[in-house]
C-alpha cells in the first residue's frame, strides 16, 4: 500500500499493473483512480470457487472454446477491473498474460461483498456494459444467495431472471447451466 501513497498524478493501467502482487488486497482503476479493496472473506472466496467450479464443468460439456477464470485483470475502456470470475476465450490465455481484453470476455460475475456493495452492484455493472462484455451476473450472499443475472443489450445490461436459493434455474446462456444459488455457501 505504500506504494499507492507514494504515487503523484493520474493513474494509468501501466501504473496499476506495475504494483507489486498483494494476495492481501485488488487493485482495479476506475477511470483514473484506483480503487483498493480488501482480499475477500473465506464465504465470498467459497461461493466464488464453488460458482466458477459449475461454470466450468458446464463449458467443458458444452465442449465451449471458453476458460473460466477467478479474479484476473480485464481492460475495460475506463481503466482495469478484477471480476470475481470470467468466462474468456481460450486463446488470450495461452501467453499467460497479466491482463486480458474485454473484448474475449463472455461473462464476467461479481460476489457482492460487504464493504464494496456499490461498486460491485452500480459501477461495475455500467463499466462491463461499456465494455460490450455479453453477459454480467451478480452474486448477492446475503440474506440468502440469490444470482441476478442480466445481457447485455443496446448498450446496456438488461436483468433477464433472479435464480434464488433453494431453487434450481436452468440458464441457457454463455452455456447450458443449473444453478441452484444455495450451494455456493454451504459450509
């Protein structure tokens, strides 16, 4: 962090990319600020794991060209974020790259957390619609776990349908997929 407060001017996606790695903390840039959040609690990191888990064996079946990936650096128009997961075109990932493009970004899916809640549920959403990226979904854990899911149309997101816990809701797109939001918390 010391880094951050040492820094003068604007920030640049060079700038954010140049920080050192911190497992402790992201770091995204919106617009040219960067924004600072903390590492995510262990029911954030398990509702994350268990999600991109079910994404994954559902591309793998859908024989999908697609990898799914948890909390990486996508380059957006107005800086750089770091959904909790995406779905991405396989190729970009071959070079092991340290940020990838919006543009192989077929879904991107924030885990509301507790001290980032705007952010994830009111900028992030416009910044990935800006992006073009096709899909968002929106993982809220509390009260209870509830997936909003929305598409991305005429330059924004539209919400398509809430799948909510104990419930199990068939999605068709990036790919055929069952979800039912309950298991991605139980301990």
């Amino acid at each position: 962090m010391s880094v951050a407060m040492d820094h003068t001017g604007p920030w640049t996606v060079a700038d954010v990319l140049a920080l050192p790695e911190d497992r402790t903390v992201r770091h995204e840039l919106l617009g040219e600020s960067l924004v600072v959040s903390p590492a995510p609690r262990v029911r954030h990191q398990r509702a994350s794991l268990r999600l991109a888990t079910l994404l994954a064996a559902a591309a793998v079946e859908a024989k999908a060209p697609v990898e799914v990936l948890e909390a990486v650096n996508v380059l957006i128009p107005s800086g750089l974020c770091v959904p909790d997961i995406v779905v991405v075109d396989v190729a970009p990932t071959d070079d092991d790259p340290v940020a990838l493009d919006a543009d192989v970004v077929h879904l991107a899916v924030e885990v509301v957390s507790p001290g980032n809640s705007a952010i994830d549920r009111k900028v992030k959403p416009l910044l990935y619609a800006e992006a073009a990226i096709p899909h968002f979904w929106r993982l809220e854990l509390a009260p209870a776990p509830t997936l909003v899911v929305y598409e991305w149309e005429d330059g924004r997101y539209r919400e398509r349908l809430t799948a909510l816990s104990g419930t199990t809701t068939s999605l068709t797109a990036p790919f055929r997929l069952d979800v039912d939001p309950a298991t991605f918390t139980w301990a």
